[in-house]
C-alpha cells in the first residue's frame, strides 16, 4: 500500500462527503458518538454498493485498507488543484 501525502486530513474529508452522500442516500445522520472506524466501514460499505469503488477482497479487508481505499477515493474525487493534493 503506497503511502499518500496528507493521508489524515484526506481520509477526514473523505468521511464528511461520504456521510453526506449517505444521508442524501436515506441513511440518515449518523450520531457524533458513533466511532471513526464504523464511519469508514459505513461510507465504505456504501460506496462498493453503489459501485462508486470496487470492493477489497473479503480476506483481505481491515481497518487500513478501507481508509486507503477511501482516501484513493477522495483524491480522484478533489480537482487536481486542490490544496489537499499538493
């Protein structure tokens, strides 16, 4: 897995438009308390439904690897001039 420049502040906003994509979606507002880890396991689980990404082989799926995927994600999605890609 190749290391990605601003992997933390990428992976934040990939979970802000995620949860907004869910709760345009129906989903709902997911609560504050719930934690990081299942926000990125919902939006995940969400996007490879919706086939906006494909889907990391069962044996192979953790908690590192959605993050990478969903950080993969968010930077195709930003324009390439976005402050974040630099």
């Amino acid at each position: 897995m190749k290391k990605v420049k601003n992997e933390a502040q990428l992976l934040k906003k990939a979970l802000e438009i995620g949860l907004k994509y869910a709760e345009q979606r129906g989903y709902g507002k997911l609560d504050s308390h719930i934690s990081q880890k299942d926000k990125v396991e919902v939006v995940y689980r969400l996007l490879v439904q919706d086939k906006q990404i494909t889907p990391i082989p069962a044996d192979k799926e953790d908690g590192q690897q959605l993050k990478h995927k969903l950080i993969i994600w968010i930077s195709r999605m930003l324009p390439a001039d976005h402050e974040l890609l630099k």
